[in-house]
C-alpha cells in the first residue's frame, strides 16, 4: 500500500468521526507531511518528522498551525498502529510544540464609550451592554437572569448556572442599575426574565449575536458579547484588582483561566511606557 492509499484509507475509516473541515485538514497536512519527506509511510522516522517541525517553524508557521499538522501526523500512525500497518509509532516520541499565548481582545475604555454612545437611544440595549460589562457574565448567563435573583439593594445578581453548572453572585454598579431601572420602566409587559421578548420569553441568544453585528458595522472595530466579558476582567486587572476576585466573578473554574488578564495589565503598562518613551 503506498502513502495516497494509506491516507485515502485512513481518512474513509474515520469520516464518521471528523468534521469534513477536520478531513479536509487533514488531508491537506498529510500530504504535506509526505510530499516533504520523500518516503514512504512505513519508513517515517521520527527523524523526518522533527525535521518537518523545524521547517515549519523555520518558515514562520504559528504554533497552533503547525499543532493542528502534527496532529494529523499523529492520527495517521496511530491508526496504522491499529490496522497492523506499522510495527512502531514514529510519533510516539515526538512532543507537541508549545502553544501559544495569544491575549484576548478587549475594548479600550475610548472603545467602550463609543459603543455605550451608540447605544444610548435604546434603553434595551444600553442596559444589556452596560450589564455585560459591569457584570463580566457570559451572554448565556445574562440572558437567563431572573427578575428575582437581582438583589437591588446590595447591587447583586444570582447566577444560577454559569459554566459546569455552577452556581455565583455578580455585582453592578450604580451606573448599571439605572440603566437596568430605565429599561424596566418603559418596558410595557411583564416577564420573570430581566431581558425578554414582548411575548415575555428570555431573548435569543441569535437576536443578541445580530444586534452586536450591527453595531460592529456601525462603530468599524469588532464587538461581541464575550469581548464585553474580557473588556470586564481587563479593566478590573489594569486596576490591580486581584486575580482570585476576578476568577470569582468570572466564574473561572481554575485560575489558570483568569492569568491571561495578569498579561493583559502587564501588555497595557508597556504600551504606556512605550507613548511616554516616544
């Protein structure tokens, strides 16, 4: 069997299993890996494949791309282990190159006030974007918050059931709550549901994604609910506010999770120093 029948054979015995984007991937990195090598799948050592990795890297292929090639490599031998193609695995000593860390996107506070700008003729709107980020829920949590698990005079609301099901309280600002005040006075029905439908129903999540496409349009920068969420624990980080407050407002799981926002604070520092320095 040459290299294009083993992966032809490879790809149609997992077709159920992968996406076609995954198949399509895959084929396209397989055949790179072997047009780059020379050889035939059963004389791969992991020699070739390291040699491989350094070329890649050596052309200026990121991390995460040069992951998703190895990872076909990987899967291709690891089912030729398992039709008996191969007596041994050339990848199983070859280790993943490193990931990585990209910083997430975030508004800047110009950015924030444009949007809060643009927003301010709908109290709808203004009030959801100011909860987003006052708040730093994720859109499925705050699309599900009950009339009854905001404690006014605290400033708290009671998320019921963030990630894995996990249950936290969130606090707002003064700012926060008259918008959210606003929007409930000129609302003309009820609902149990702090945003919702005329028909009183929760908002849909689609509804939510095509309004910030819309205002992505308007303003000219990218804008969805999850930045207003990294724009939230980025201002909190710039202000030296302590990781592990933030992870409990977030509802991190484990801190890991939360660190990126240390860089984001040590990345806005340099860019300061870097305008007084100019």
């Amino acid at each position: 069997m040459d290299n294009l029948d083993a992966q032809q054979s490879f790809l149609l015995d997992n077709q159920h299993f992968y996406s076609s984007e995954t198949v399509r991937s895959y084929r396209i990195s397989l055949g790179q890996f072997f047009n780059f090598c020379g050889k035939d799948y059963d004389a791969i050592k992991p020699s070739n494949i390291r040699v491989w990795l350094s070329h890649m890297e050596g052309e200026g292929f990121k991390p995460r791309t040069i992951n998703l090639k190895l990872s076909a490599v990987k899967s291709f031998y690891q089912y030729c282990m398992e039709e008996q193609k191969i007596k041994k695995d050339p990848t199983i000593t070859i280790e993943t190159p490193q990931k990585e860390e990209t910083l997430p996107y975030y508004l800047s506070k110009r950015r924030l006030a444009l949007l809060q700008e643009l927003v301010k003729g709908n109290p709808r709107d203004r009030a959801i974007v100011e909860t987003l980020y006052t708040t730093g829920v994720r859109i499925s949590e705050c699309l599900n918050i009950r009339m009854e698990d905001i404690k006014w005079e605290s400033r708290q609301i009671w998320i019921r059931k963030g990630k894995g099901n996990k249950e936290r309280f969130v606090l707002f600002t003064h700012e926060c709550a008259e918008r959210l005040n606003e929007y409930l006075e000129k609302r003309s029905f009820e609902s149990p549901f702090l945003f919702a439908s005329p028909r009183g129903e929760s908002l849909s999540r689609c509804l939510i994604d095509h309004q910030f496409r819309e205002f992505s349009g308007e303003l000219g920068f990218k804008v969805t609910p999850h930045t207003l969420r990294h724009t939230f624990a980025a201002h909190l980080a710039e202000k030296n506010m302590p990781q592990s407050y933030i992870q409990e407002l977030l509802g991190h799981a484990n801190i890991n999770s939360t660190h990126i926002y240390t860089r984001l604070r040590e990345n806005a520092r340099k860019k300061q120093y870097d305008r007084y320095q100019t």
